[in-house]
C-alpha cells in the first residue's frame, strides 16, 4: 500500500515532468508538508494511545471478555498485531512490546488501518482537524 510520503512525492515528480514546472512543490515544501503530516500522525498515536491505555502497557488488557483480549499501550489484538506486522514487513516485532506496540501503531495510521481502533481513531482525526496540526 502506498502512504501518503510517497504518493505526495510521485505527484510533485509526474507535475514536474508533464508540465515542466513544480507548481509551487519545491523540494522544501513538499518536506513541509510531509513534517506536517508526521506531526499529525503522532498526535493521533498519542491520542489513541492515551485512550485505549492511559499510556500505560505493562499488564494492561481489554477486551477481556472477547475470544480475542486486547493487550498493552496500543491495545493490539494478538492476531490483528501479527497481521499487521506481515503487512508491514515487519516479521521481529513482539505483541508484547511498548516500542513495538508503538511503531506498529504508527505504521498502521500512515498506511490507512487507523480504523482498526474504532472511535478512538475517528475522534483523535477530529481533534487533529480541530487543532490543525
């Protein structure tokens, strides 16, 4: 899947090769506003992680009384953390790791399966938009 940092990058490279000019996306503005969507990314991790976990990981499970519990600072399900690591070629990552938990999270939110943590993710967007960061 492509994220965002690339799909803005290819753009900016096929304006400037059919038309011959950069349309205003000099190589420090495209920086810009990827910096600007790194920003938002983060934001929105420590806004789901606070929520789901009150940014705590040792010991913390939800979901309890579901097949499938939830676990630690970003909540991951076993299985949808192993998915998730598949798909982000990722196959060392440990479910049972904060750093892990943490880079997993924000893989997940720049490649667009934020949805994956429900209302926590749609209201971190929205805080996100509202405090234009």
């Amino acid at each position: 899947m492509l994220t965002f940092k690339a799909i803005l990058t290819g753009l900016a490279l096929v304006l400037t090769f059919v038309f011959g000019v950069e349309l205003g996306y000099k190589r420090g503005h495209v920086q810009g506003l990827l910096d600007a969507q790194d920003k938002q990314i983060e934001f929105m991790a420590n806004y789901i992680i606070y929520r789901e976990s009150a940014n705590r990981h040792e010991g913390v499970w939800g979901d309890k009384r579901l097949p499938y519990p939830a676990y630690g600072i970003a909540q991951f399900q076993k299985r949808t953390f192993n998915w998730m690591k598949t798909l982000a070629g990722r196959p060392d990552l440990n479910w049972k790791s904060e750093d892990d938990q943490r880079w997993l999270l924000v893989w997940a939110l720049k490649n667009g399966y934020g949805n994956h943590w429900g209302n926590n993710y749609r209201r971190a967007l929205r805080a996100a938009v509202e405090r234009q960061v």
